[in-house]
C-alpha cells in the first residue's frame, strides 16, 4: 500500500453529467432539431450575446482577421502545425490499404477511407484555446477529410482572432463563430445554414460534452471529454521544483483537474508538496489550479519503481509524465494510459502546445480502452470481396449451406446452395421446378 503525502479532498465526479446538464442539453437540442437556425441564433444570443447575421466567416472577414494577429503568433502558429501535419502523416502512412488473395481466386480487401465531413470544436471561455484547431483541423485534413467545418466561440464578445487564424491556416472549409451546445448541434443536426457532418471532434465544458454524449450514433464523436488530469511518476532523481511546475501546469486547467505525483521518495514528496504551497499564491491562475490541487490534488509514495508503475496504471491516466534516472523503462512497464512524456526535457504542456502528438486524450479512466484523438480516427475502415474463381465459389457455397443452416438461416444458405450448383452442379432440392 502507498504511503499517502497529501490525499485529495473530494473525488472527481467519475459517472454521467448532473440531471441540470443533461436536461439543458436535450432541451437546447431538441429545439435545434425544430427551429434550426432560429434557435441557434436565441441560444448563441442568450449565451455568448453574440447575434451576427451570420456565424460563418467569409474568406474576406477570415482574412481581415488573420491579418490582425502580430506575425510573431502566425509564424508560432505554422510552426507548430507543421509537427503537428509531420506527426499525423507518419500516422496516416503506417494505415496501408491492401488486397489478399486467400484461395483460388477469392480477393479479400481492405480500404481507409476519411470520412466526408468532420465538425472541430475549438473551445473558447476563458482561455481561448488555439492548439485545439492545430490538433481536430490539421490532423483531419491529413486523413483526407473533404469538408471540415470549424466552431469557436467569442469570447465577452470578441473575435478570438488567434484561434480563428489557427483554423485557417490549418485547412478549415467553414470557420464559424459560434459555441456551446447550440455549435455541437448544429453541426450535428444541420440547419438552414449549416450542413451537418459526420464525425463531432474537440473538447469542451460540461454542457459541450454531453451535447455530444447525447448526440452519440447520430454522429460519432472522438472521446468523452472530462476534467484535464496529470500522473507524474518520480524518483530520487527527479527536480522537486520541476515535478511541482508541472503539477500546477495542468491543475490551472480547472478546479476538477487532478494532480498526482507516484513517487519512490519520501523526501521529494514532501518537498514537492512545500514547493506547490510556496507557488501558488503568485500563479495568475492560482483560482483554479488552487481549488484543483486542495481538492484533487495527491502525493503517493511507493517502495520501488515496480509499484509505482503498477499504481500508475490503475489511475490510467490522460497525461503520464515520468521523471526518473531511465524514465524509457515506462514503455515496457506501463499499459494504461493516454499520453507519455518521458524525462525532464519533456512536460505535458509541451504536448498540449507545440510538440507535434495529439493533446485530445482520453481522460477519467477511459484510457484503459482507448487512446487519443488521431488521424485514424478520422478513417472508415472498409473491407471489399471480390470472388472470380468458380470452383472457389462453389466450395464457399457449399461451406455457406452448412455454416448457415447450423444456425438455422435458411436464406443465408441458399445463397450459397445457389452458387454451389450454378458452379458445381449440385442439386437444389429446395428450389420449385423450372427455376434451378
């Protein structure tokens, strides 16, 4: 058992969204479903107070805009969509299509095809979240996707005019300025004005997660979002003032954020621990990550790295950031998790920012299922059959009848007894006079 340093206060809500949320939700959508652009255009008055006349950018407001950005935060902004292209290439490459031929002229196939319109949402509120364009935008424009319609919102009523370049230069088809549920329905439903699309990608509030829980089979979506989480396991060896940063780095995300730290040594748990208490009173956003380190915030101490990587696993992380003297041991000794960030020179904020891998990752436990958002996920995978060979036809045919007949399909075998005597001459004794 874990010698626990600092526990946290109050469990991280774990199951579905409270009935509030999910009532609004319904509510909010089932009068998209009825009024289309009439009640997005009342929900994004009540709750972004923004009513243009119309939510999409045109290339000539699309362009004003990105010119206003200072060209230090453009050329950031290229730079870091160009690691982020380069990374979902390498993924898209490794997903090959190929065609076997399993018996005399039986063709088995297989084909990834993007699907044909995908909705990013890239989150606004208080922080105006611009990698999430780089991550949902770049990476399905990589995977081939046709059309690719984007929605931020504005912020106290203004024009993210960062976020809006990010999604341009990224590849977006549509930019719309719109947010909360009325976007996510939107895109999903459809309306006068907005197409709907297949495939809803992006993080969100609470509100923005359960429009797409709700929404869930009408049209996919990448993973159900939660509350941002960090793991860090540490050694000896590791920089108490370093493991402490970090911490903060993705506690500031909000005040339901845990950060954990696993640790081998007593010592550095307890330094760290004094280190968070010394820095947070002068951190900006100390009035979320505060309330995310009292209340969700733990320090667990272990006896060796053994344990420390098994207790890691049950937390399955979103982010597990490893500091220790061989921290590529993770690799092999680590299952469940959405992310590694292995040694010092890496963070998790480098994943959330610029380094190039997906920062939407799976998060309260789902990393033992799933991984993050990628370029895959933007891919149907398909399969095709092709029979050319006769006498192939008929043994299948023949195999067909049987198989089917076992589970008591009658029509499935005669679809092969069909094939079995066009082929092979067998007799159809089912089958009424003049028709075999």
């Amino acid at each position: 058992m874990p010698t626990i340093v600092k526990a946290a206060a109050t469990a991280v809500e774990q199951h579905r969204s409270s009935d509030q949320v999910v009532q609004t939700v319904a509510e909010v959508l089932a009068d998209i479903r009825t009024r289309g652009d009439d009640a997005v255009r009342a929900y994004s008055e009540k709750f972004d107070n923004w009513s243009p006349e119309s939510f999409r950018l045109d290339a000539a407001a699309v362009e004003k805009i990105v010119a206003d950005v200072p060209g230090t935060v453009l050329d950031d902004i290229r730079t870091v969509q160009a690691s982020v292209r380069e990374f979902a290439q390498r993924q898209r490459d490794s997903l090959t299509d190929f065609e076997v031929e399993t018996m005399p002229g039986v063709l088995l196939g297989q084909k990834n095809l993007p699907v044909s319109a995908a909705g990013a949402y890239v989150p606004g509120g208080r922080y105006p979240l611009v990698a999430s364009a780089h991550m949902t935008v770049v990476t399905a424009k990589v995977a081939g996707v046709p059309r690719v319609a984007a929605c931020t919102p504005p912020i106290r009523g203004e024009i993210p005019a960062a976020t809006i370049a990010a999604m341009h230069l990224a590849g977006a088809d549509e930019i719309y300025l719109l947010g909360g549920v009325q976007a996510i329905g939107a895109l999903a439903i459809g309306t006068e004005t907005i197409d709907r699309v297949n495939l809803l990608v992006g993080p969100g509030n609470a509100y923005v997660a359960e429009a797409k829980r709700q929404l869930y089979g009408e049209v996919g979506i990448d993973l159900f979002a939660g509350p941002t989480e960090i793991l860090v396991i540490a050694d000896e060896h590791a920089d108490p003032f370093v493991v402490a940063v970090d911490l903060l780095s993705q506690a500031e995300h909000g005040p339901d954020s845990p950060a954990v730290l696993v640790t081998t040594s007593q010592s550095l748990a307890e330094r760290v621990v004094a280190i968070v208490e010394e820095l947070l009173p002068g951190l900006p956003t100390r009035d979320f990550a505060g309330p995310a380190w009292r209340d969700h915030g733990q320090v667990l101490v272990v006896e060796d790295l053994d344990a420390a990587f098994a207790l890691g696993d049950t937390f399955a992380s979103e982010h597990v950031e490893v500091l220790t003297e061989n921290p590529r041991q993770a690799l092999d000794k680590m299952h469940d998790y959405g992310a590694l960030f292995l040694g010092e020179g890496t963070c998790v904020s480098y994943g959330d920012k610029v380094i190039g891998t997906n920062h939407t990752l799976p998060t309260r436990g789902a990393a033992r299922y799933t991984g993050g958002l990628w370029v895959g996920k933007y891919l149907k995978t398909v399969t095709y059959q092709e029979v050319v060979d006769q006498q192939s036809s008929a043994r299948l045919g023949e195999l067909c009848g049987r198989a089917a007949r076992v589970e008591l399909f009658e029509g499935h075998a005669r679809s092969g007894d069909v094939r079995a005597a066009k082929y092979a001459g067998a007799s159809l004794p089912w089958a009424p006079d003049g028709l075999s």
